[in-house]
C-alpha cells in the first residue's frame, strides 16, 4: 500500500511538524525538516497500532513496536518499513530547536553529538500514552493547533530530557526558576490532589494573601492557580487510567472529584477523549 501521512500541527517548513504516518512495505523518507527551519533537527517516533515499525539510515536500525517510542537526532532522512504484511501506524514528530525556549534548547545542545535522550526504542510509560492520545485528537481548533502543540512539545521535552549533569551552561533544569511562592503552591497541589482545595488554601501554602499569590502566579505560568490544580489533577487521573491502577470512578475519587459526570466532563475538556479511552483493554469503568 501506498504510505500515508496525515498533519496533525505545523508544516514540513516550519520549526516543528507533527504528523500521524501509515506505512507499508515500501518505505517512506521521513526527513528532517526543510533547510530553511532554524535550528537544530530532532525527531521523536511513537508506534501506534500493533505493527513494528523498521526505522533506519545509512548505518542504524530502530525497530519501533506498537507501544514504543524514540528520539533521534537525524542528519539525514529517516526511513519507515511497516514489518510484516500489514500497514504500521505511527506518530512522528519533527522539530528544531527553534521551537522551545532558549533553555530547553541550551539542554538538548549540550547532549553529547550522535545521541539523544531516548535511544534506542524502549516502551513508552503510562503518562507518554496517554500523551500520545491527547495528541492524535488536537482537541483545539485548526488555528490554535500549532500553538497547543509547541506547549505539548515543551512538557514533553522537559519530561524526557536526562538529569542535568554539573556543566556550568546546566546548572537546574528550566522550571526550577519560578518563584518560591509558586513552587510551594504547586507542592501543596500535588500532595493534595484528592482534597478540596481553594485559592485561599493555596494562597496559605504560598504565604500570601490570595490576590497577591493570584496575580504572581499567573505572571509565571501564564494560567491561574485554579487551572494548575485541573491539570495536574486530569494528568494524574489519566496516569491511573492507563497504568489500569483504577478504573474511572476511582480515578475521579483520586483526584477530588466526588460527581462522575463532571469529572469526565472536565477530562474530556483536557485530554480530548473521555476517561474510558485511558482503561487497557478489559478493564471496568
């Protein structure tokens, strides 16, 4: 059959590109983004479906299993084999690093040349799935997809990335510059993720009174503390999910959600899929 590829965000020309590929057994040229993209060029690969995927180039194979993933650092074109008589599937996402902020991109550039932080292929964990998921349904209209993907690309990224080593140019990973205030909030959250919090709760946590922590938070994350918590709150809920560690009523109950029905409203609204899409095969709501 004849390779297919569908854009999910962004364009072959541009500083990332995110694109579900169908591959037979011809193969496909993945290759990396045009020359005129600024930046440096990486690659990261998830096999979708339940078809090994063969990824190679001149001289390096990859076998990319239904539920694998790698990062690469290709120089050249990356080549796509579906292994067996039937079609693979798999998500492909090419950026440079013009797309992330200057020090995130400092981080990969100080990975040592020809290596990446994913390689070679190792199964993807709970929390990547469910990523995978939320990426394949871009529950954002057209015009704001290339946006909700950079901000899916940068928690990705700083997920994967490797501990800091001692380099002067690496000295604490992006995220520990925010604010003290803020850093103690979100602490309170994650410890807290089942209990009914509030802003004033929050804002106790913090050591500041609830306008002030309001607006200090927002000014270094871009969103509220409320909408933090949400998401923190629907990223755990989905972890349970897909690691079959709760079935969705528990997952709701984990996170401090006592309505069932709102609780999957709200997971849909940030996932993109309801609660039940996360369950492994065979596992009760």
């Amino acid at each position: 059959m004849l390779s297919q590829v569908h854009t999910l965000a962004g364009a072959p020309d541009r500083a990332q590109h995110l694109a579900e590929y169908t591959v037979g057994q011809f193969e496909h040229a993945l290759a990396p983004l045009a020359p005129g993209a600024p930046g440096e060029n990486f690659m990261l690969a998830f096999g979708l479906g339940q078809i090994t995927t063969r990824l190679s180039t001149l001289d390096q194979t990859w076998m990319l299993s239904a539920d694998g993933i790698v990062w690469l650092r290709p120089g050249a074109p990356v080549r796509a084999k579906a292994q067996g008589e039937k079609a693979a599937f798999l998500l492909v996402w090419r950026f440079t690093t013009a797309a992330l902020p200057p020090e995130v991109a400092e981080m990969l550039l100080a990975l040592p040349p020809g290596t990446a932080p994913i390689q070679p292929c190792r199964p993807r964990t709970p929390a990547e799935s469910a990523l995978v998921l939320g990426l394949r349904s871009c529950p954002v209209p057209p015009a704001l997809r290339d946006f909700w993907a950079t901000a899916k690309l940068l928690e990705l990224v700083t997920c994967l990335l490797p501990a800091p080593t001692e380099s002067p140019r690496i000295q604490t990973p992006v995220f520990t510059s925010l604010p003290a205030p803020v850093r103690a909030a979100i602490a309170h959250m994650q410890a807290r993720l089942a209990e009914p919090l509030g802003l004033a709760d929050l804002a106790a946590a913090a050591g500041q009174s609830p306008a002030h922590f309001s607006r200090g938070f927002s000014e270094a994350l871009g969103h509220g503390p409320t909408a933090h918590l949400r998401r923190l709150r629907m990223d755990h809920a989905a972890r349970l999910l897909a690691a079959g560690e709760a079935n969705v009523t528990e997952a709701a109950l984990a996170v401090g959600y006592q309505s069932l029905g709102q609780f999957s409203r709200v997971f849909a609204e940030h996932h993109g899929r309801p609660p039940s899409a996360f369950l492994p095969r065979g596992k009760n709501r």
